[in-house]
C-alpha cells in the first residue's frame, strides 16, 4: 500500500509567485495611467478629486491611511507567517536575506544623505529609498520565467518582506507626530482583547477583524500613523490550528489568502494611480538634477545595488550563509538590482516626509527614476546571465 504523504500546505506566498507577474504589471499600468492623466487636460480634475472631502478626510487620505491600512494587515500577516512557519522559521535561513535587506536599507539612507542631506529640510527624506516594491519586483521576476532560480525568487520574496519590517518601524517611530496618550491607551486595550482572544483559542477571524477595525480608528486618532494598525492587528491573529502541521486552515491563511487579491488587484494598483501622478511640466534635465529627486534616485539604483550585493558577498564570504542554489553571481547581482526597485513604500514614506507639494512631486520624481533604472539593469542583467548560463 503506497504511504500518503501530505503535501506542504500552501501560503499566499507561493500563490504570489505563482502568479505575482498580473499585480506587478497591473500597478505598472496604474502609475503610467497617473502619469498619463496627470500630464493631460484631466490633470487638475485628477488633482481635484483626489483632495476631495469625504467623511472629514480627502480620497487620497482615505486610500493612503485607510486602504493602505489593509495592504499593511497583508504585509504584517506575511511577517508573522514567514517566521512562524515560512522561510525565516529557522536562524540559518534568516540570516542571509536579513542581512541583505539591512545593508539595503542602511547604503540607500547614507547615499541620501550625501547627496541631499546637506539641503535645507531635507534630511528628513533619508528613509524614502529604504523599501523594495515586491509586486513590482516580482512582476519583472516572473516575466523571465524559469530563466531565475526559485532560490533567488524565495530571496528576494524573504528580502522585501524583511525590509518591509524596517519600513514600518521607520513610519511607526520616525514619521509619527504628537501622541495622544488617550488614544493610544486605548489602541492598547483593543490589542489586549485581540490578544486574550487569540490566547483563549478563538478561531473565528470576525472578532479579529472588528477588533482591527476599532485599533485602526484609535491607532489614527492617536498621531501614530493608522496604517501600523494593520501590522498590530496581524500579530495578534492565530498563526497555527491545534497542531503545528495543520497551518492552512489557520485564521491567518485564511485572512492572508482573503486579502491577499483585493491588495494586489485593486489597494496597492489604486495607491498607485492616487500617489504616481506628477506633472512634468516645466519641469528641466537641471530639476531632474535637483539634491531631492537626485539623493532619491540614487539611493535606489546605487544604494540598493550596494548595499544588497555588498551584504550578500560579505555574508557568502565570512561562511555566515550559503550561496543561493543553482545561482551565479551575475544573477545575484541582478536581483540586487531589482531590489532598487521602491515605488509603493517609498512613495508612501515620501507623503509622510515631506507635506510640501512641491518636494513630494520631486520625491515621486526621484522614485520613478530610480525604480526605473533598476528595473531596466536589474531585468537586463538577469536575461543575460541565464543567457550565459544555457549556454554554458
């Protein structure tokens, strides 16, 4: 009799990569279409409906700290699942992609600040490269196909993720104004019913998630930005069933694989429609050449690529990490590349630096071209790596 073995559970993970290549080009359209109409005769009522009050908050605040609130739940549930039982449950497999994403967080910020912290008010940017856009990345990823190892797609899913972790602390600790401390008492107390509920085998996601509701609401009043609501609220779901091995029916896959095709097909595409449109009218190679959109650009493609690479080399080197299998250092190099690649989080870390209409155009500037400039060296780069490779 031929013994049944049970296959791994699947995870919304595996399901992105699988089919992650729809929501990077769907966000690619998103921005080029707000670039399109902001460029266009719609450009002022583009602008116009965006402003729009609705409830005591603009379109475009609800979409960036109301909507983005439950892109940032996903993001907190993919941390917590990765390492409770993903690719970061064990220290050995955690070791190299953390210290990738830390050294490609640390490079960008200092290549900022060189290039435009000396600028009056502009320091405060040093963040804004910090972030790897996963569905961009990955979008590009699964455009070549096989020609990527799977080990290098695991690395970079495993890199965004962790960097995604220092985006957040970033936005919780860096970019919060005054505190409430009522409001913040009583995010407290909803976390402490979330976690008595999660400790007393609730199983059920509808007390989560009303609980997740009331956190967003005291979260924002608070002055800590609402979108940490989402990753409080995701630590606080149950990751496992009765036994470690029955995870897929857990409430955290369910909510994940749930959220998971309204964030990648319609929150992070609408975020970027709201946040990708900039006009380039008036606007000169010498504004391209400005110490904000500059320090920005080149935190991304130069910082990233550094930082990245250099942290992998080092760690290989130092016998800390293995090598990823059945990759070649050019493909390594390009995936490091692609890790410039910061639309969706820097976008958003720049509406939280600057309030000024005028810098924010020039962040989103300096964004569009530096994940611009990644994409196009980090895809080229990898296409003729596995060129060399079949070949070879």
């Amino acid at each position: 009799m031929p013994v049944m073995t049970r296959e791994r559970p699947t995870n919304a993970l595996q399901a992105f990569l699988q089919g992650e290549a729809a929501g990077g080009i769907l966000l690619i359209a998103a921005a080029a279409l707000a670039l399109i109409v902001a460029n266009s005769s719609l450009g002022a009522a583009y602008h116009d409906a965006l402003h729009f009050e609705l409830g005591g908050l603009s379109v475009l605040h609800w979409i960036n700290d109301g909507l983005m609130a439950i892109f940032f739940l996903l993001v907190g549930l993919e941390i917590k699942r990765e390492f409770a039982v993903g690719h970061l449950a064990r220290w050995p497999d955690r070791l190299l992609p953390v210290m990738a994403a830390l050294g490609g967080m640390a490079v960008p910020a200092v290549v900022y600040l060189l290039v435009a912290g000396r600028s009056a008010g502009l320091a405060r940017g040093w963040a804004i490269p910090s972030a790897t856009d996963i569905a961009f990345a990955l979008g590009l990823v699964a455009m070549l196909g096989k020609r990527v190892p799977t080990s290098l797609k695991i690395f970079l899913t495993t890199v965004a993720i962790v960097d995604d972790m220092g985006a957040v602390a970033i936005i919780a600790f860096v970019y919060t104004a005054g505190i409430s401390a009522p409001a913040l008492l009583a995010a407290a107390g909803v976390i402490g019913v979330m976690f008595a509920l999660n400790r007393g085998g609730v199983r059920s996601l509808w007390p989560y998630l009303i609980c997740a509701v009331l956190l967003w609401v005291a979260v924002l009043m608070s002055g800590v930005h609402a979108t940490i609501a989402g990753v409080l609220a995701a630590m606080m779901i149950p990751v496992r069933e009765a036994t470690a091995a029955d995870t897929e029916s857990s409430p955290l896959h369910r909510l994940e694989h749930g959220l998971h095709p309204w964030s990648a097909f319609l929150i992070v595409p609408l975020f970027g429609f709201a946040n990708a449109g900039v006009s380039f009218v008036g606007l000169t190679p010498a504004g391209l050449l400005a110490p904000l959109p500059l320090g920005v650009a080149a935190g991304l493609f130069v910082g990233k690529q550094i930082g990245v690479l250099g942290s992998v080399w080092l760690a290989i080197k130092c016998g800390l990490a293995a090598k990823p299998a059945e990759a070649s250092w050019a493909q390594i190099y390009g995936i490091a590349l692609l890790c410039g690649i910061g639309f969706t989080m820097s976008l958003f870390i720049g509406g939280l630096a600057f309030r000024n209409p005028i810098l924010v155009d020039e962040v989103k500037i300096g964004v569009l071209l530096g994940s611009l400039l990644s994409a196009a060296a980090g895809y080229t780069l990898l296409r003729i790596a596995a060129n060399r490779a079949s070949v070879e």
